[in-house]
C-alpha cells in the first residue's frame, strides 16, 4: 500500500512510483489529518486505480487551471502588449481557480463571480461587472491556449462559461456647445485646438500627442491591436490639426511639440474639471 504516515506533518501521505508499459509514472499527495483509515484505504484504491488507467492510456491526464495559466504565462503573454497586465490580473484571481482541474472552469468563473471581490484586504469594494467579465475572459482564454496548444482536455472547457451582463453604454454625448465653452475657458491655444480634434475625430488624448498627418487624414502608426488607424481630418479642424502650417514649420523640434501636447493634456483636464465654463453668445 502506498500510504505512509508522515510523523513531521501528523497526516497520512500517498506516494505512487510504478514503470508502466515502459514508462513511469510517479504520484504524491498528502492527505487531509481528519481522515479515518477507512478513508484514506478507499483513497487509496480509487487513485492507484486511476493512475493504472492513465498510464495505460485507458484514462486522460486530468490537468488543473493552474497548469494551463502558467503555460499562457508563460508561451502567449510574452507576446501581448497587454501581458503584463493579464498576467497580475489572474494572479489576483488565483484564490478562485486553484485546485481546480480545467473541465470546472464554468464553477471557477461561477464562483469567482459570485464573490467578487479584492485581494486586498484593505479594499472592500466589490468588482464591477465589468471587471468581473474581463477577469473571466482572462482566464477562458488561458485554459482555450492549453486547450488547443496542450491538448489538456478533451472538449473546450470555455464552452459552459457565463459571464455578467455589462451595462455601461454612454448615451450623453458633448455638443458643439459645450466644446466651444471649453475651449473658451482655455487660455493655452495647444490645448484649444487639441479639444477641437478630439472633439471633431474621436481620437483619445495620448492617440492625438502621437499622431501624424497625411494628407487630409490622422494617421496612427501604431494601436493597441497593433494594426495603424487612419481618421479622415474634418474640415473644422484642418486648422486646428496644424497642417496647414506644418510645412511652413518643419525646423520645429520634435521636443517643443511634445512639450506643447503635455501641456495640452493638463490643460484639458484642469479645465474639464476644474474651470467654470462661460456661456456662448
């Protein structure tokens, strides 16, 4: 039998070392100080008895979560512009899915959704469901990765997944009105016409520090889905995107561009939040 009492721990260990059709296959688990003999016997037979059929090929390696996550950790995420983050998202979501094999990912996204919350301590807040939702197809996507690259299972484990249904649409949009207020509450004419682009084209604001004008279109080298972004100019802002003045203007450095767009920037903020707005005539 192999089932040993550990004297230093006080609870009994199951060790499993056999060569099985030429290979071998080796098993330790340490098991829980409550159980009876009784217990840990019939623990004994039913795991010796999975072991045989998986090293003869009658039964299938049951991998765990854990296993598929550090294999994405380490193969897929490298290769994301986002990796890092992904990867301090599932770490933080770690107490939900450990110990558990990858065909019970449906209960690990079902369990982590219904807690919901912080791994710290400090923060009691619970997570929106929004996050709930993107931590959740962090973690789908890291056990489809060894699903189809590892084999770990035999189905897509993601298939039983349900999600939180995520209400955040924006209806309340900016008018004309309301730019033209901002605008003239700013002093700072870099930031002025940093308002008009982003208000005419939708560009983010660290999209329009590091855009460059083509023609009649902002185009974006490089976008976080890693393919370039063109946004035709509107002729409101042809002025404002200054290319009708770049070419009068190409001994400019790139330093006091860059300068001018910072500065840009916190102009925005401190007057979004800040200022107080005067009417338009």
């Amino acid at each position: 039998m192999p089932i040993y009492r550990d004297k230093t721990r006080g609870c009994y260990r199951f060790e499993f070392n056999r060569v099985i059709e030429g290979r071998r296959v080796r098993a330790r688990k340490y098991l829980p100080k409550t159980w009876t003999q009784s217990q840990v016997d019939a623990f004994d037979r039913q795991e010796t008895a999975r072991l045989y059929a998986v090293g003869t090929a009658i039964e299938r390696v049951e991998y765990s979560i854990e296993d598929a996550v550090n294999v994405y950790i380490l193969e897929r995420l490298p290769h994301l512009k986002t990796g890092d983050h992904v990867a301090r998202e599932l770490a933080q979501m770690n107490w939900a899915y450990t110990g558990r094999p990858i065909t019970a990912l449906a209960d690990a996204c079902k369990f982590f959704a219904a807690k919901g919350v912080r791994t710290n301590e400090d923060d009691k807040r619970p997570f929106s469901p929004a996050s709930i939702r993107n931590r959740i197809r962090y973690l789908t996507a890291a056990c489809r990765y060894g699903w189809k690259h590892h084999n770990m299972c035999k189905d897509d484990p993601a298939a039983r997944v349900s999600v939180p249904v995520v209400k955040n649409e924006r209806q309340e949009y900016a008018s004309r009105r309301q730019m033209l207020q901002l605008s003239r509450a700013c002093t700072n004419r870099p930031a002025r016409q940093a308002i008009r682009i982003a208000f005419y084209s939708g560009l983010r604001l660290s999209e329009i520090l590091r855009t460059q004008v083509r023609g009649q279109t902002f185009y974006l080298m490089d976008t976080k889905n890693g393919d370039p972004r063109v946004v035709p100019i509107h002729p409101r802002i042809w002025s404002a995107s200054g290319a009708s003045t770049r070419k009068r203007q190409r001994s400019q450095s790139s330093e006091h561009s860059s300068a001018q767009g910072k500065f840009a920037i916190w102009c925005i903020f401190t007057f979004t939040t800040c200022a107080t707005v005067p009417p338009v005539n």
